[in-house]
C-alpha cells in the first residue's frame, strides 16, 4: 500500500497561506503567532515524490512500512539522521489514536539509491516531537557526505509495526531529515499518509461432487467421446449388458466391435466418473455371487473350483498364480484353455475438457490398475490380458483404477473402456454363462 | 473440518443391503457425545434442507466396526430413515483418523443417484445443537454390468484307419485282411476318436455284420475268445494284443473308457450296435484302435469275404 503526496499537499499550504494572507490584512495582531506557524510548516525543503508502502492494512496485523522518496532540487546536504513521527493529522499538535504501534526494536533496511550508501544502523523509538508516547522512530548514520539528487527513490524500511484495532482509519508519517548526526539541522521534511483498512472476506460454496455410472459403449479407442457426461453414457439405451458371443475353444472371444464372436451386442463395458474430490477417487468391483460363485457359469451351477475343472458348467477365472494369493493377476489366454476375465483398454478421455486429457501421452488422472492394464503401456488393446476376481465378498472386491497417486487427483469425465473375453475349452459344457459385477466409486474429500 | 473423508459403499446397488464405511481425519480436540451421518439427496451443505433420498433407511442400521474414536452405539431414538446417529458418553477427540463401517444399511432405489452423506460432530449426546466439526461424502447408486456368453454343444467324432488325436485329419476306410489261412491269424487295424462338451458324456457303438461271401459267413465271436487259427472266427477288440500281435492301446487326455467285451486283451468278439468305448462326462479326446481278427477252417467254403461296418457316436445335450 501506498499513498504519493505532490502537488495536493502543497495546493492544500497554498489555499492556507492565501487564507492566512487574508487575515493579516484583516488582523494585523494575529500576524505574527501566524508567521511563527507557517515558518514552521516550511521550515526546510519539501520531499518531492514521497510515499509511505505498508505489507498490509489490516486492523491489528503486524505489518512492515518503507518510506520512498526524492530530495529537493538543488539539496546538497549530508544526511546523518531522520526522525519519522506517526500522527493522526499532518500538521500541528501530534495525537497518536489512529497511528500503529513502533516496536522499541526493528530491522532496518535501505535501497540501494542513496548516494552514500552507510548504512542507518541505529534504531531508537522516542516520544513524537509534537505530541505523543513512542511514536516516533528515530535512525541515524555516520557519514558527512552530501546526498544528493542524482538518484531518486531512495527508500528506507522498518519493520514489526502493528495496526491499530479500528479499520478505515488514517494516520501520517511526518519525515524530517537532518544533515547531522544529533536530529538538529533540519535539511528536508514532508508528510505522508496511510490507513487501516477493512479486509473485504469473499465466501463460496463449492459442494462435493462425484459422478459415476456404467455402461455399455460401442465406443473402442481412447478419444471418441461417449456423451458429454454420466447421463449420455446411461441414456445411451444400449442398457448394461456384454455379449462376448459364441465361445469355444477354436479361438479367444473378446467383447467390442471387433469381437469375432458376436455380430449383435457389439460393445464394451464403460464406467465413467466425475469428482472434485482433493484426495481422489478410486473404482473397484466385485463379481456378484451365484450359488456361491462370482463366475462366468451357468446360473444355477455348482462351480468345482476357481480355476482348474473345466467339466463344469463355470468358466475358470483369469489369475496367473491360479490361487488368489495375490488377488486377481492379470494372465493372457490361449484358445481352448477355459478362461474368462476383463481388462481395461484404455482410458478414454473423449469427454474430458477441463484439462488436457491425452491417453496416449499418458496425460489422465484416472490410472489402471496394473493388473487390469490393457497393455502396460498408453497404447489401446488387451496385449497383456485379462483378470478376474470371482470370489465377492469383502475379500473378493479389486480395483481397477485410482487417482489418487496423480499429481490432479480430480477426474472429470475420464472413462475406462472395459473389455470381457472368454475361451472355451473342449469340454466346457455347452450352455448359456452369465455373471454381474458391481462397480464402486468412493472419493475421499 | 473433517479432513480425509470419505464413504465406501461396499454394494452401491439400489435398494441393496449394505454395509456404508465412513472414514476421516479429525482434526481438533473437541468434546464429542455424538455423531450424526445425514443422507441427502439434494446437496451436502449443512445449513440447507435435507431432500431424503427414495428408499434409504437406516433404521435398522448396525454400527459393526469402529477405531480412532470409539465407544459409540447406534442411538436408535434419534435415528430416522435417513440420519444415523452414535452416541457416547462426551469425551474429548484426539486428533487422527477414524472409521465406522455401519451394516444393513438399505440403499435408495434410484440408479445413478447421487446421494451426499452430511457428517456431523456434537457435544450432545443425542446430536443435537451446536457442531464442533463437520464434513461431506458423497456416493452414487450405480448398476451392474451384466456379462453373458454362449458355449454351444459339440460332440467331435472322426473314423479312419488312422486318424489325429484331435480329429484335425483322417484317412483310409479300407482294409484288406489278405489272404485266410488255416494256420495263422488274418489281423489289420482302424481308429477312431472322439470329444464332446455333453454333461453326460457320449457312447461310441458299432454296426455291421461278419464278414460275408454271398451265403457263406465266417461266424463272429459272441463272447470274448482268444484266436484260434484254424476255426472260423471273426471278432475285434481295442486293446494291444501280442497274440497275436496287432492293435495299440487308447490314447489322449480324455476320460471315456473301454467297454468291458473289448477291452481284454487277447480276446475278441463282434455284436452288432455294442457299445465300444464311452464317457459319462464331458471329455477331452480319446483315440481308440480297434483291431480285427479273422481266421478260417479248412472247411471255410472259398469266396471274397468282405463287411462294412459303421460307427456311431452319440451325446444328449
């Protein structure tokens, strides 16, 4: 903050000089207690181009002032010493309501635009010349040298003043500055102003937000968008269902338009989400249980194991350690040896404005699991496999993806292309296989 | 403000029975008797009036697991259908985190509802009056995805004189036994193999009739009977056999197995429409050689003898 006293002030002596002239033709016994006052406002040089910063305004804060300003033309005197005396008028007796509070001690610090470049080291806190209880700051130097007015904006700050408790309420600086070391010789002076202030408090209500939603998409790359948002992905009328097709062990049936499989149900699973949420979000799921499995099976069936009988009617979960030891793990499928699992392909950013979103940089916030990578890499596919997690319960809900480890941890509309795949085996029983999976999205605030 | 926080549903499914787990970070040292978990269909701020989500009650809702701060009950008086509240006796909070997992939660029923979970601390202890912290979830009703597929039956079948285990080729459907004797046996060999995806399995029989010169028949083994050169016999078997010396045993990763009349080595016999092998489950395949013994009296009136035969493989779906 500052406040620039030029041809105002000076404006403002003038009208009162003309007042006072006025009253000497008027008066002749007031002239000279008024020639005493108007020697005493110009008793020395006015500071031209003076001003007074402050950190800040607000009401009891403790805040740091510079004070800036030129000498006057012609000035060629040293300067050894300065007093700053904090009033709450410009002129005339020195009352101290509205002025901060000196520090007794203060870090004090200078440009470099001073012609000498001596440092003011000493700091002392005094009464003010014309009124007042230690509101005034006195520095002084040693150095005899002149100043002078080849450079400008010379600047001299203090520090650890403290505001008064009342906003909106203006005080002056009064600079004096004196060739010698003792506060005596005044060689320049001027006035200067500031204030408190009221500090404006800006309020706004941002409520949490997550949008999340399933789906089925005939969408199979990373940049067609599905629909502006959640409620294009569910109004879609594709409805919630994947059709891998007609399996068997002649070749790998995987879900999409490109499913050699299916010729109707054509699509992916989507699932898209939306939050504001600091710490992210995270999307897990689970395989809905069906007499007591979460399989890929004949509903009604009794499933033998997880992954090894292939005579029942339960098509064998994806886990490369085929135990679970480790949760689901990715694995690739071979023709005719009974598998079934789901990856994600990619990430499809096709609906993502509010930031760059680029699968193909690796610029998205909502990253894939590992074992649920398509491809390991930012390429769009199912090269590295598939997994699956048949067990449900608590035990048996994976994730799939997370932003909680990027560096934006909030998502707008970024979508995981899902992809189902299955292989018969020869003596996988003939029927119609189903299974359901719930997809969870929580959010952490 | 409660820090952290955050809401997993562990079935997000409308209308579904659940458990609801609430997680956050306190961050104050405040005198808490009691929380209140309000579910709100419109927005999360604390002040506005709650709109409640269709179908949601807590009522019956189970504090199952609590840590960080504990002690609580479920304070079934001042819980509604859709404000939860603990209670304790006043104790002041450290600051950490905390986690309250509530069973038999029903969810509402609108898909793809999102639903805000209001949190608040009191000092009460009935959640009443002032709060001395506060935060907001939020989660979403979802559906499921429905994944589905079709396996449609097959029984893989294939006859020759030999053929592959996977019935990927098959060649010949010919065998000349030569000439008979009277002092030797006539012997030669065909294949068979078979696969199906049946729950019941399949059976693999044979038709045909002994070998047959216009009138004249070389009489087929009714029973199981070693070869006799010298007496008119005709018969077969699926077995290895060294006397004499002709056929292989079964090979590949299946299940079926031999019927009993054929499956002695050393011993022949021909029924027509008997069943040879079969599987009572799905099967991978089986390779099966059959070998055919023929040996002739000196009384066996002379002619071209010749018989055809026919296999069947059969599986109920």
């Amino acid at each position: 903050m500052s406040t620039k006293y030029k041809k105002t002030l000076l404006e403002r002596f003038r009208t009162a000089a003309l007042w006072v002239k006025a009253l000497i033709l008027a008066g002749m016994g007031a002239i000279p207690m008024l020639s005493a006052s108007l020697s005493r406002v110009y008793a020395a040089p006015v500071l031209p181009n003076r001003e007074a910063r402050v950190t800040t305004t607000q009401t009891g804060a403790t805040f740091n002032i510079t004070f800036e300003f030129d000498l006057p033309t012609g000035f060629a005197n040293s300067i050894q010493s300065m007093e700053f005396e904090f009033c709450d008028q410009p002129l005339g007796t020195c009352t101290t309501t509205q002025t901060p509070t000196i520090p007794a001690a203060s870090t004090v610090t200078q440009n470099g635009n001073w012609t000498n470049a001596t440092a003011f080291g000493t700091y002392t806190r005094t009464n003010g010349d014309n009124g007042g209880t230690n509101n005034q700051i006195q520095v002084s130097r040693t150095q005899a040298a002149n100043e002078t007015t080849a450079t400008t904006d010379r600047s001299i700050s203090f520090t650890g003043l403290t505001n008064q408790s009342d906003p909106n309420e203006s005080y002056y600086p009064r600079i004096r500055i004196y060739s010698d070391t003792g506060f005596t010789t005044l060689v320049a002076e001027g006035v200067v102003a500031q204030s408190t202030a009221r500090q404006l408090t800006v309020n706004a209500r941002v409520q949490e937000r997550l949008d999340f939603c399933t789906g089925v998409s005939a969408v199979d790359d990373a940049t067609t968008t599905l629909g502006a948002d959640c409620a294009a992905v569910t109004a879609n009328g594709l409805g919630n269902t994947i059709d891998i097709g007609v399996v068997d062990a002649s070749q790998v049936c995987v879900s999409g338009p490109s499913n050699p499989c299916e010729t109707d149900n054509t699509y992916n699973g989507v699932a898209m989400v939306r939050t504001n949420a600091f710490n992210g979000v995270v999307i897990d799921y689970f395989a809905e249980q069906n007499a007591g499995s979460g399989q890929l099976k004949v509903a009604g069936a009794t499933c033998t194991d997880f992954f090894t009988t292939v005579t029942d009617q339960c098509f064998n979960a994806a886990d490369s350690n085929s135990d679970y030891s480790n949760g689901a793990n990715q694995q690739t499928f071979s023709a005719g040896t009974e598998r079934f699992g789901m990856t994600v392909a990619g990430v499809n950013c096709g609906s993502t404005s509010a930031y760059t979103c680029d699968f193909s940089t690796g610029s998205y916030n909502l990253v894939r699991d590992t074992e649920y990578d398509g491809t390991g890499a930012n390429t769009f596919g199912t090269s590295q496999g598939f997994a699956w997690d048949a067990r449900g319960g608590t035990t048996g809900v994976d994730r799939i993806a997370s932003s909680a480890g990027s560096s934006v941890k909030v998502v707008e509309d970024e979508a995981l292309i899902m992809k189902f795949a299955a292989t018969a085996g020869v003596t996988t029983p003939t029927g119609s296989y189903t299974v359901t999976s719930t997809y969870i999205a929580t959010a952490t605030f | 403000m409660l820090l952290d926080r955050s809401l997993q549903v562990f079935d997000p499914r409308a209308n579904a029975v659940t458990s609801h787990t609430f997680a956050f970070f306190i961050q104050s040292n405040n005198l808490v008797g009691s929380m209140a978990f309000e579910y709100c269909a419109n927005n999360p701020f604390f002040d506005d009036v709650c709109v409640v989500p269709t179908g949601l009650n807590l009522q019956s809702a189970s504090l199952d697991s609590e840590t960080g701060e504990t002690g609580f009950t479920v304070d079934a008086l001042n819980t509604t259908a859709n404000r939860l509240v603990i209670t304790r006796p006043p104790t002041v909070t450290n600051f950490g985190p905390s986690q309250f997992v509530f069973g038999n939660v029903v969810n509402p029923t609108g898909i793809n509802q999102t639903v805000y979970v209001r949190i608040t601390l009191h000092g009460s202890t009935d959640a009443s009056g002032p709060r001395t912290d506060q935060g907001a979830v939020v989660f979403v009703v979802s559906r499921a995805l429905d994944t589905r597929a079709y396996v449609p039956p097959h029984l893989t079948f294939c006859a020759g004189i030999t053929v592959a285990l996977d019935c990927s080729s098959a060649t010949g459907f010919y065998i000349n036994l030569g000439e008979l004797s009277k002092n030797s046996a006539n012997t030669g060999t065909s294949q068979y193999a078979a696969a199906t995806n049946d729950l019941s399995g399949y059976t693999v029989s044979l038709y045909g009739v002994t070998m047959t010169s216009g009138t004249k028949t070389i009489p087929a083994l009714a029973s199981p009977s070693a070869s006799m050169p010298g007496t008119s016999q005709f018969g077969v078997n699926l077995r290895d056999n060294n006397v004499p010396d002709v056929g292989t045993e079964p090979t590949g990763p299946g299940t079926a197995s031999l019927a009993s009349g054929y499956a002695v080595p050393n011993s022949f016999k021909f029924t027509s429409g008997d069943i040879l092998s079969s599987a009572n489950l799905p099967t991978d395949f089986n390779r099966v050689t059959i070998s055919y013994l023929v040996n002739a009296s000196p009384a066996q009136p002379p002619g071209i003898y010749n018989a055809t035969f026919t296999f069947v493989a059969v599986a109920t779906f």
